[in-house]
C-alpha cells in the first residue's frame, strides 16, 4: 500500500510558528506527514486575521456566500479517490467507511447552502398591536467560531460543522485533531479553488494543553464535537465568557430488536451500526437488546456475520472494517473487553487485536453475561464491541435503552413501523432510527441532530444547525400615531380600561 505524502496536502492554512509533529498512519505505524504545530500566540495570530475577515465576509450578500459551497457538491464528489486515500491513511478506516465522510459533505453543504438564503433572509413577526406595530428578526453573524473536531469522523465532522458556521457570516478558528488535520486542509484547498475566501478559515493545530485558552479566550462560538469530559470543560470555559457552544458527547447507543423483527435485516443492520469505523462512531451501538424469543437466533447469526468479516488494510473496497486509529483506543478496547471476560462474561465472537493485519486492528466483537461490574456495562468503549442482552417486553425494552446517562442515538427494529415509532417516542435519545441503526437520522438534513443527558448540547442538522451561529435581532417600528402612553392627557384608569377592551376585542379577532 501507499500512504499520503506532505506534497498531496498544503499545510499553508495552518497558522504556526515552525514546531511540527510526525504523524503516521495506522494501517502500518508507517510515517505518514509532518505536520506544524500551533503555539498559543499562533492561535491568537489566526483569531486576530479571522476577526479582520469576517467582516467582509457578512457584508457579502448570502447569495454570493453560498457559491462556493454549491460548487463542493460536485466537486469533491469527482475528486473522492483523492480524499478518500488521506481519510484511509490519517485514520485507518475501510474505505466503504470513508466514503460515507465523503457522502455526507457532499450532502450536508449542498443542504445549506440551498437552504441559507431563506433561514437568513429577515422574517416579519407578529407585533403588539395589528398595523401599528411592525416587527422584524434579523440574523447575524456570531463572529468568530471555534470549531473543535475530534478524530474519528474528521472530514465530516469538521467541514459540516464549518458550512453552516461559514454561510452564516462568520469566521472560523478551527483545531482539528492532530492525527487526522490532513483531510480538512485538503477540503480548505478544494474550497479556496471553488472561490472561497482563504481567510476566513483559519486551522490551528496542536494539544488542548497548548492551544485550548486561547482557542477559546478569542471566540465569540465554540462549536465541540468530542468526549464529555471535554465537553463539560467547553461549557464552563464558555460560561465564565457568556458564550454560547454546542457540544456532541459521547454515547452508549442501544438498539432494540422486537419479537417481530426481520431477523436477516436486523443482523446486516447490527453488523453496520455496530462496527463501521471499527465502532469508533459517536452513533455507534454498544448496547444490544434481543427479544427473548429470537435471541437465540439472532445471536447465533449476528456472530456468523461478525466472524466472517473482512479484516484488511488498504485502499481497495474489500475490507469490511478496518483499523481503529490509535493506540490508546486499541488499549481501551482491549481493557474494556479483558476485564469484562475476567468477570464472567461469554464471548461469541472476536475478542482480540490482531497484528498479523496491522498493529491497531481489533476484531469485531460480541458479548453476552455483561453485568454491572464490568466496565463496559455503562462507559463508552468506542470500538468494535457490543453486548447482548435479553427482554421479555416493549416496556423493559424501553427501560433498559434508557438506563444510561447518555443519549444520543438509538435503533429498534420492527416489522411494524407504527410500533417502532411509538417506541422510538418514548427512547430518551436525540435521533433514534427504526429499521436503521444510525445513517437515516443522521443523512436526514432537514431534522436536528443530537444529544439529549450526558450526550451533549444544541444540534447539528436542520434550520437550528446553521441558526446557533447567528445572534437574532428583534427590530419593531411603531407608528407615531400609536403609543404607549395615555393620548391627548387622558386619565390612566380610563387608559387602562381602553387597552383592556381593546386586548379582549383583539383576542376575539384572533389578532393576538
């Protein structure tokens, strides 16, 4: 195989002063790039020239704004065999898993950029008194966004995260992770061809540590995708300036298999919710409940299906799954599974790393017996690893998919999708797909994306996704022949009883 070399990504976007890191690609532990770090002056440098170009930027009309971005749909759609070898390399992923990044900007950036002319555009509300009263709510710009974009899904959880940010007149401050910046220097590139602006988005690079204050100290918006830990540091640095953030957490997904499910569906749909990107998905399934009266069967044909997986490195489409990314997530599977085996638990399938494929490959894995002492029960494992459980009823279903303190996505299968969505209603999550496990919620750009509890706050998606970054302005214009005061020198308790009559007469009339 081939790896990415420096010469196929610019790393002009990143503002450092000359400190850099190797990388190397997880397929082999081969060097992959060198990358330059970010000190934090550097961070306050790439605010500073983010802050001088917003302003040019928001005075664009939307219409122009949006150009570029149409463009991106086609675009990178013809340049994938380009973009998918960087994620491959930066991340170790199969490449049917890659493209499904590449599906989602492509998707994602065409929604809002057909969409941000109407959720931008001034809307006409309704004002105190009919005619008198004229009300306007404007948008605008936040400012400067932070953007903060974890490892895992970098193309996307990057660039759809910054359209939406960037076509509502802001700037951006973006750290992606370290380990996979290679991909949205690349999409940068691809944007400034298309006509975007360079400056008004800036990359930083380097450890929270480093970099982190002044990430935030210069944003005016941070938007986070990661860990809750990280999470919650976010939210109260963003509290003690009065900003505001949004924030995707982790996830302890669970899926529901009912007595009436397709049981060959509901396996092909496990295999996929379970372990693509190697189950290093924030929408992942950890957690998997099967009716008493087929799990038997399920379990017996989900682990067939896990077993005969396609473990393999390289940029053909024939690995079913591929490498987790780091060590330290191989090192969290391993545990969560060792300790769980040594407290009792049964393995069906996988179970072990496999180096004679790659030095951070895991196989897909499937438990049962897993109870409350072992550390997989409720912490997220991020890999491809999942526990299988039993349930005698819809309501215990319910009860055990909601025994978590996260909630961010779920699954239910059912031959019956009324009784799925009933359920699905009751599910405390923040998507939760029926005959799915993750992509037809998430892929659905016109309805918001994310998690409720320990799994975050605000959402990506829909018109709320590209609104978190605007500030909304209420402008209402009265008529000078209307006020608030009693006219022409008349008595306030004769004032009060016309406004009385006239608030009643207008209830009446439906004019409030």
């Amino acid at each position: 195989m081939h790896v990415t070399t420096p010469e196929r990504v610019t790393t002009a976007h990143v503002t450092s002063s000359g400190e850099t890191r190797e990388i190397s690609t997880p397929f082999t532990g081969e060097p992959l790039a060198r990358v330059p770090l970010s000190t934090a002056d550097d961070v306050s440098r790439a605010h500073a020239r983010a802050r001088a170009a917003q302003a040019e930027w928001a005075a664009r009309p939307v219409a122009e704004r949006v150009r570029p971005f149409l463009r991106l749909h086609d675009a990178i759609l013809d340049r994938r065999s380009e973009v998918l070898d960087i994620l491959q390399d930066e991340t170790g992923k199969a490449r049917r898993h890659a493209l499904e990044e590449v599906l989602d900007v492509a998707g994602c950036a065409l929604y809002y950029a057909r969409r941000a002319p109407r959720l931008l555009a001034p809307r006409r509300r309704q004002g105190v008194f009919p005619v008198a009263t004229r009300v306007s709510e404007l948008r605008a710009p936040k400012g400067v966004v932070a953007l903060v974009s974890p490892w895992n899904y970098p193309l996307s959880l990057g660039v759809t995260d910054a359209v939406p940010a960037l076509l509502a007149g802001n700037a951006i401050v973006h750290k992606p992770d370290t380990q996979t910046a290679l991909s949205t220097l690349w999409t940068i590139e691809l944007l400034v061809e298309l006509g975007m602006p360079r400056e008004i988005w800036q990359v930083v690079l380097g450890d929270p540590a480093e970099v982190g204050e002044a990430l935030l100290d210069g944003a005016d918006y941070v938007a986070f995708t990661g860990s809750t830990r990280g999470g919650r540091k976010i939210a109260e640095e963003a509290a003690k300036r009065l900003i505001g953030c949004s924030l995707e957490l982790g996830g302890k997904n669970p899926m529901l298999v009912l007595d009436d499910a397709d049981l060959d569906r509901a396996v092909q749909g496990a295999v996929r919710a379970c372990f693509t990107n190697a189950g290093q998905l924030c929408l992942s399934i950890e957690r998997l409940y099967v009716h008493a009266s087929v799990f038997d069967a399920f379990a017996e044909r989900f682990a067939a299906q896990a077993r005969g997986m396609r473990l393999a490195a390289g940029h053909d489409w024939s690995a079913d799954m591929g490498s987790l990314t780091s060590r330290r997530q191989l090192d969290a599977v391993t545990a969560h599974v060792d300790d769980a085996l040594a407290k009792g638990a049964t393995l069906l399938a996988g179970g072990r790393a496999r180096p004679d494929v790659g030095p951070l490959f895991y196989e897909p894995t499937i438990l049962t017996g897993v109870t409350e002492d072992m550390d997989l029960c409720r912490e997220e494992t991020f890999g491809p690893v999942v526990a299988l459980r039993p349930f005698t009823s819809d309501d215990e279903a319910v009860a055990l998919a909601n025994d978590t303190v996260y909630g961010l996505n779920a699954s239910i299968w059912t031959s019956d999708p009324a009784r799925g969505r009933a359920l699905a209603a009751r599910v405390r999550a923040g998507t939760v797909n029926v005959n799915e496990g993750y992509g037809a919620a998430f892929a659905s750009y016109d309805a918001p994306m994310g998690g409720m509890k320990a799994s975050g706050l605000g959402r990506r998606h829909g018109a709320e996704g590209l609104l978190r970054y605007t500030e909304a302005q209420t402008v209402a214009a009265q008529a000078p022949w209307l006020g608030f005061e009693a006219p022409g020198g008349m008595p306030y308790e004769k004032w009060a009883g016309v406004l009385a009559t006239t608030l009643k007469t207008m209830r009446r009339l439906r004019l409030k």
